[in-house]
C-alpha cells in the first residue's frame, strides 16, 4: 500500500524574510539548519553582519521566532496581503527536495538511537522503540504514515518530522505551482553537482530584484563552505546502512 501523495500534514514551517520578499520551505534534513542562517541575514543584513558567529554553519538560528511562520495565511496577515495571488506574484518562495533513500539514512543516522528524560523524569525511548534497528523503525513508520494517510487530522511525534513525506510539507498540497522546487545534492564525491545544487539556490534567489548582487555573493560563498555538525554522508555509519 502507497502513501497519500498529499497528506494531512498541519506542522508547517516557513522561515520569512519579508523585507526581501523571499520564503523557504523548512523540510528537516534538507539543509535546514543553513536555510535558517540564509533567511535571517536576508531578513535583517545589517544587524546579521553585526553578531559574533556570521557564518551559515553549524548553531546558526540567530533570528530565532522572527523569521518562523507555519501558514501561508500567517504570510498573508502579517504582511497585510490581501490574497495568495498578490503574495505569489510578488513573493518568491523555494523549498529543498531531496532523495528519500538519501534524506531517511541521513535522518537514521542523526536521530538513532536517542533516549531522554521526560517531564516526569523517566527514560523516553524514541525511534518508534526500536532503537538502533533499521528494519524495525522502518515498519513501525511505514505503518503510521499509512494510517495517517487515511485521517484528514493526526498528532505527530519528532521521527515523523523527519520521515514522513516530503511532499506532505508546507501546504503543498495546495501551492506546489507557486513554489521553486530544488533538488538538495551535497556530495561529497562529485563536486561539480554540489556546486550545481548551490547556484540553483542562488538562481531562484535572483529571481528576487530586492536581494543584492553582493548579498547573493554572499550568500554564495557561505553556501560553498556551509556544513553543520549533522552531516552524515561520509560517514562509516552511513556506508553500512547503505549496503543492507
């Protein structure tokens, strides 16, 4: 049984720059983490170039809340827009897609197996109770995606951030025409389609005239050396699991 191409998925998240009229669509595990740093320098350039750490690696979410929306109708009203037409035609808005294979090894590795204390204070198991075992986790999963597919509404938990659907992610279900779609590739190996996937970045940023040639410079070059304390692509780990 397939997954709903589209499911019920109510946690969006945009992060905002609306002086540079530009949004991103915040997928964990597709580059979240720098696209954060990307929105929050274009959000307020002066007072970004101003903190300690400027780079767009590693514990860049200096913009905190400001930046975070989790509706396209949030977008509207804070922005006083009147209609979805208005704001996709000024606006520009991309998202990160990446290989599901690629992005659920990566997600494996980064979150498995992790235990913490809960409010009461008692060990909280999380990977669905599996811990370490793949096979296992990747049951358990399949079967809440597929019972999530069926309810117009579901609660979600924290591997469901990371492992349901990309697709289920920021409306869209509704506004996947208005929405530049680049596909994430930071290979290690193959230099030349890391590179390509950062100018497709940049590309759908200049389509933006608000956003300087400078900053987009910029953000180039904070692109070609980006990396973030989850990257597990080249990893003995990774090499393991790839071969099951």
């Amino acid at each position: 049984m397939c997954a709903a191409k589209f499911g019920s998925w109510t946690d969006h998240h945009y992060a905002v720059a609306p002086s540079k009229q530009t949004a991103v669509c915040r997928i964990q595990k597709n580059m979240s983490t720098v696209l954060d740093s990307l929105i929050c320098f274009l959000y307020d350039e002066k007072k970004f170039n101003n903190i300690s750490n400027k780079s767009f690696s590693g514990n860049a979410r200096q913009c905190g809340d400001l930046i975070d929306s989790n509706s396209i109708a949030k977008i509207l009203l804070s922005n006083r827009i009147t209609s979805e037409q208005e704001l996709f035609k000024a606006w520009n808005f991309f998202a990160l897609v990446r290989d599901p294979i690629d992005k659920f090894l990566s997600a494996f590795l980064d979150n498995h197996p992790i235990e913490t204390l809960n409010s009461e204070g008692k060990v909280e198991t999380h990977c669905n109770a599996c811990k370490s075992n793949m096979t296992c986790f990747i049951i358990k999963e399949y079967e809440r995606i597929i019972k999530a597919s069926a309810l117009p509404k579901h609660s979600t938990t924290s591997e469901d951030i990371h492992f349901f659907p990309q697709s289920w992610r920021c409306e869209l279900d509704k506004f996947l025409p208005n929405i530049t779609i680049i596909k994430y590739n930071n290979n290690f190996i193959d230099a030349d389609k890391s590179r390509k996937f950062q100018r497709d970045i940049i590309s759908a940023l200049s389509k933006n005239k608000l956003i300087s040639k400078s900053s987009l410079n910029y953000i180039s070059e904070q692109l070609d050396v980006a990396t973030t304390i989850h990257i597990t692509a080249n990893s003995m780990a990774r090499t393991y699991l790839e071969k099951r």
